[in-house]
C-alpha cells in the first residue's frame, strides 16, 4: 500500500509539467474568430521548424497569436495583419510568400530545374547511339586466321 500511494504522488507531481492552458479567446462576432483561426494558420511560426503558430506551443506563437488576436479586435484587415507579421518577422514568417526580388529564387527555380530536366531527357532519349558496332565480316575472318 505504502509504494501504491507512492506512485500516485509522483503521478500527481508529473502530470501538472504537461498541462498546458487552454487560450479561451472572446470575439465579438463569429466572424473575427474564423478570421483568426484562418490566420493563425496562415502564419509560420519563427521558433518551430514549418509549423503554424496555430499549431505550435512555443513562448513566442502563443505571443504571435496573442498579438493576431489584438490586430483582429483592433478591425485590422487580414493584409494589415499579414504586412505587421512580415515587417517584423521577414518574408519567412508567412506560408505564401510574396514574389519580390529576395523571393525570385524561391518562386522560378523549381521551374528552371524542370525545364533543365526536360530538355536533358528529351536530348537522352533523341540521340540513340548504336549499342554494338557491327564488324564487317571479311575482316572478322581476316582477324580469326
């Protein structure tokens, strides 16, 4: 009995390090909650490698997705929102990227690889070289003596 009520004092004192806070959010209408929802979705958070900071438990995403919650209560616009997240975190911290010149490589280079790929295969395949020479017979025999 003593090691049993052991036991479920350590559970009590592991379980608290993974409880995490439920973010209970108040909205005025529905559509500011879609609209934060959307976005946070949207935006990448910097901390953790590809993920949104929706979906993230970081320090900073759950600050980013306080800040979008403020941004959404202050009636900014999602391209508002988008350009604030942007200017402070750079072009890296939104999934879609916009096509400027620090982007070009990322937007036409897959497509300059492919094109590369294309013309290279199709080359493969047009010049076919014989695979065995052909000997002439005469000097076959000639050989063989």
């Amino acid at each position: 009995m003593r090691y049993f009520i052991q036991f479920l004092l350590l559970l009590t004192l592991i379980n608290p390090i993974y409880a995490e806070s439920i973010e209970a959010n108040t909205f005025v209408n529905a559509q500011q909650e879609r609209r934060y929802r959307a976005l946070i979705d949207e935006i990448r958070c910097p901390v953790c490698q590809g993920q949104s900071i929706g979906g993230s438990n970081a320090g900073l995403a759950k600050d980013l997705r306080e800040k979008v919650r403020a941004l959404i209560l202050s009636d900014k616009t999602n391209d508002d929102i988008r350009a604030f997240m942007v200017a402070r975190y750079g072009d890296f911290v939104v999934f879609k990227p916009p096509v400027n010149k620090s982007t070009y490589l990322l937007w036409f280079l897959p497509f300059v690889f492919l094109a590369f790929g294309l013309f290279f295969l199709v080359r493969f395949f047009r010049v076919k070289k014989p695979l065995v020479e052909t000997i002439d017979t005469t000097k076959a025999k000639e050989l063989l003596k």
